[in-house]
C-alpha cells in the first residue's frame, strides 16, 4: 500500500472461532472501524459507539464482513449491533476521506444499491456452507471463476436490521 490506509478489509466472522476466542474476530472488526462496545449496568453489550475521528487518529477502515452460517445463527444480536454500527458510520457527519465506509456506502448509494451500508454476508437464511466443497468434489466446473460465482450467490444475503435480504 506504499504506507497508505487500507479503504476496506474483507473478513470471515466464523462462529466457532468466535466462542473460543470470546469475540476476538468481532473486536478486529470494531478496532478497524473505530469503536467500542457499550455495556449497560449487567455488563450486556447494547451498542458499538464509534469512536470520534480526533481519538481515532486515523479513518475508518470499510469492513466487508462474511458471516458463517453458525455465526450467523448464534449471535444474531451481534450481527444487529455490527449492522447498527455500519449503518451510523455511513452517516456519520464526518469526511469521506476519513471514513471509508461512508465513502463506499454513498457510491453504492449512487449507483441504485438499496442498502448501501449493509457490510455483513452470508448464506440464505437457514443455510449453511458455500457449497464450493461440494461443487469441487463432484468435478462439477471448468474454470476457477465458476467457483468464485458459486460462493457468491451462496453469499449474496445481507444480515442485521433488514435480517436475511438479498444484497
């Protein structure tokens, strides 16, 4: 990158991982970004606040997040805490020269996407694995790009507020 900030980072929030670490994939996510969890009074996390841009120091990394299935399932409320978090990130009354995400959200936005902050991924709801294993296994392609458009129209649901919508 020639010392420049990375405008977006791609990242797999795995379930599995996620209980054995207690988290340690979603605090990536938030350290990218820029924020903090938020607990109330029982020490349950209601919110991820973005952290203003005169502490962060640097812009807002653009986090385009792939969810597992079981990830997807077990931690739903985190999944809308993320999909909050993007969403006022995007709308944040700051430059897009220090928020990436705004940046890439208004450009979708120009281009007709309908939810232009949506950043998290995965399978159509109540599915699980991208069926690549499975295509690969049977012999079933010809060029490596087949792959590549399995995994994503297995991967082309967005996941948060507006749960399990085609991205």
């Amino acid at each position: 990158n020639g010392g420049s900030h990375p405008e977006t980072v791609a990242v797999t929030l795995w379930g599995l991982d996620a209980i054995k670490t207690r988290g340690e994939s979603v605090a990536i996510v938030l350290g990218l970004v820029g924020a903090k969890p938020i607990k109330e009074g029982t020490g349950r996390i209601v919110r991820f606040d973005l952290i203003p841009l005169e502490e962060l120091k640097r812009p807002r990394t653009d986090v385009l997040a792939s969810l597992s299935g079981i990830f997807r399932d077990s931690f739903a409320n985190i999944v809308d805490l993320l999909d909050d978090m993007f969403e006022r990130a995007a709308t944040a009354d700051e430059p897009i020269e220090m928020n990436y995400i705004k940046k890439h959200a208004l450009e979708l936005e120009e281009q007709g996407v309908e939810r232009s902050a949506a950043r998290l991924f995965s399978n159509p709801p109540g599915d699980y694995g991208s069926m690549v294993n499975e295509v690969v296994g049977t012999g079933d392609w010809e060029e490596s790009s087949s792959l590549g458009e399995t995994w994503k129209g297995r991967n082309d649901f967005s996941y948060g507020r507006n749960e399990g919508s085609t991205g």
